[in-house]
C-alpha cells in the first residue's frame, strides 16, 4: 500500500553530461558514451532502491530530453535541419526536427535500460516514453499532413516498444502528456484514442499516463501566472480519462493550485499523486509529505493512491534530488504506519499484549 515512484527523470550524473539542464550535452561519445550512461543508470537504480522507491526507474539516463530520446530511433525525421516552433500552443519556442517521410522504428529504443534494470532490481520497474500528442506538439511535421494522423503513426511505433518492453519484464510503462492540459478538447477528440493505440495489446504491464503543468523552468512559470488561482483544466479531461483503458493517471499536487477534490473524478484509477515539488530545491518533511498523502484520501481510495514526485527531476542537483526521493519513502511510510492494514493489526495487537 502507498507503493512510491517517481514521474521518471533524474539528474544525469556530472560524468555523464552537463548538469542542471534540460538539454544536456553528453559528456562521451560511442562506446564509452554508452558505458557511462548504463553506470549512471545503475548508480540511480540503486539511489531509488537506498531510498526506499517502491517502483524504480531508469532515471532516464539515456537520453538527452524526454521528447527526443525516442525520436532518435525512428526513421522518417531529420535532426539535421532543425526548425523553430511554438510549442504547448506557442507557451515557448523550440528547435525541433522535421518529419521527411514514413514513420519506422530502427530497431528497439529502451530495452538497454529496460534489461539493465530487470537484472539488477527485484523491485518493480517502470519505463517512461513520450505520449503521441505530446511528441506531435515537439515536432514539425512535411510528410502526413495531419496532425492527428501523425499522432496515431508514432502511436503505433509506441505500441511496438511497449509491446517488447513488457516481454523485457517491465512492470509499468508510462506515457508522458504534458500536451493535455494545453490541448483540452483534442485529449477527448484523439489524444487518449492515441493512447489506446500505444497500449493496445498490452496483457501483463500497468499503464499510465503523466500530465503536469511542466518543469519548473521559467517560460512554465510565466505560463502558470496566468491560469489563475485554480487550475481546472483536468476537470475538462479527467472524466475521459476515467473511462480509458489506462490504470495509472500521474498528476502533481503538493504546491500545485489545482483543486484537489478534482481526482475524484478519476474514480477506479490508481492515481500517482505529486506530493513532492520539483520547482523548489527545498526538501519536503515527512510530515510534509504525509499531509499531502492524507488531503488527496479524501478523494482517492487508498488503494489506488500512489505517492510520487509532481514530475521529473531532470534539471535539478543531484543530491537534492536524492533528498527528495527520501522525503517521498519516508512520508509514504508515516502513511503506511498510520493507515496501512499491518499497522492496524499492530495496533490492535499491542492493545491485547497491554490488557
Ligand atoms: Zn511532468
């Protein structure tokens, strides 16, 4: 119960590419580029187990961005010639590549990661990958034409990892949607029927979906300034959601002004609750943390409730970061004492031993 995880990201290592960015540059090339990052990858794997993660990550340490890193192994873009777009309905300009013809894998995009994780963990283990509507938010696009068709292609090329991670023994795989609550109404039209695609056939594996407000990075918090005081958008997503085949929703909350009393709307869904910020460097308490924990049962089964961080730690200091992941086990433990179905018997049993 309280079973902890994070959205996916961690820091990359200083040995493994520059630190405290979003867009890092590797720091080796080749064979030993390809060492180091299954050192950093292990180095995390480990840091999460010491913490006490429940449900580990790769830290997705083998990529540069979370975007990008699965759109180097399809064939049909070109890096080369880059161009400038607005991104999340124009919030922040990017650089992004071109779709020049048909859509293809190159061959398998995380099973790296995915085997070195599945040797060395007993812990369950998640993979995270872009979600259709948010890659085609991250990409310009001279080959299909149509946006929604593009969505479904990639969707596709999703479904084909997924379907090899679950054979890799993956225990969760995650898409990542920061586009939902940009694009609310293409989310009901196509976004989550683009999910479906991804996951479909999927037996074995719990699926999720991630959507936040983003990174703590400052074109996001200019954007948030000008939501208001609450954040309602999910309200217009949540019930779709609610009916989807995903079993997981990740969503932030600690610090977040979306209405807590929202995820009531995502009833039956196990429901990843951010209970630690990744746009401050301060460390939550366990009590902190715990608190959050306590406010979102008012609205989600404690079965289905999934302590986790708000989104990714990509851009932070490594040993906040580290910080952080403790804070997250320590206040999910103070949960687990405090309304986990062990700690009630104990309690009861300690009474009887008293008498
Ligand atoms: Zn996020």
């Amino acid at each position: 119960m309280f079973e902890t995880t994070i959205a996916g990201s961690l820091p990359k290592p200083g040995w493994l590419a520059e630190t405290d960015k979003l867009w890092p540059a590797w720091r080796a090339e080749g064979a030993e580029l390809a060492r180091v990052k299954r050192d950093a990858t292990l180095l995390w794997l480990k840091e999460q187990e010491a913490a006490g993660i429940d449900i580990v990550t790769d830290g997705e340490q083998s990529r540069q961005h979370f975007v990008h890193g699965f759109l180097e192994y399809v064939e049909g873009i070109d890096f080369e010639h880059k161009v400038k777009m607005g991104i999340r309905n124009n919030r922040y300009d990017a650089m992004v590549p071109v779709v020049v013809g048909p859509l293809r894998l190159k061959g398998r995009v995380h099973q790296t990661e995915a085997l070195i994780m599945r040797n060395h963990s007993k812990k369950k283990i998640k993979i995270t990958m872009p979600g259709p509507m948010t890659i085609v938010d991250t990409i310009a696009d001279r080959h299909y034409g149509d946006k929604v068709k593009l969505a479904m292609a990639f969707a596709g090329l999703l479904n084909q990892e997924a379907r090899a991670l679950e054979k890799d023994g993956v225990d969760t795989i995650q898409f990542d949607e920061p586009a939902f609550n940009v694009y609310m109404s293409d989310v009901t039209k196509w976004g989550i029927d683009a999910l479906h695609v991804a996951i479909k056939g999927l037996r074995k594996v719990k699926t999720a979906v991630h959507i936040c407000y983003g990174y703590g990075i400052k074109a996001n918090l200019d954007w948030k300034e000008t939501l208001g005081g609450e954040w309602r958008q999910y309200e217009q997503i949540f019930p779709a959601l609610a009916k989807s085949k995903l079993d997981q929703i990740s969503l932030e909350c600690i610090h977040s002004k979306v209405p807590a009393e929202l995820m009531r709307l995502l009833k039956g869904k196990d429901v990843l609750v951010g209970v630690i910020d990744v746009a401050s460097d301060r460390i939550e308490t366990a009590e902190e943390v715990f608190g959050v924990i306590k406010n979102a049962l008012k609205y989600v089964p404690k079965k289905h409730l999934f302590p986790c961080t708000n989104c990714g730690m990509a851009p932070m200091k490594r040993e906040i970061a580290l910080a952080k992941l403790r804070a997250l086990a320590a206040g999910a433990a103070l949960a687990r004492r405090k309304y986990g179905a062990s700690g009630e018997k104990k309690a009861s049993g300690k009474g009887n031993r008293r008498r």
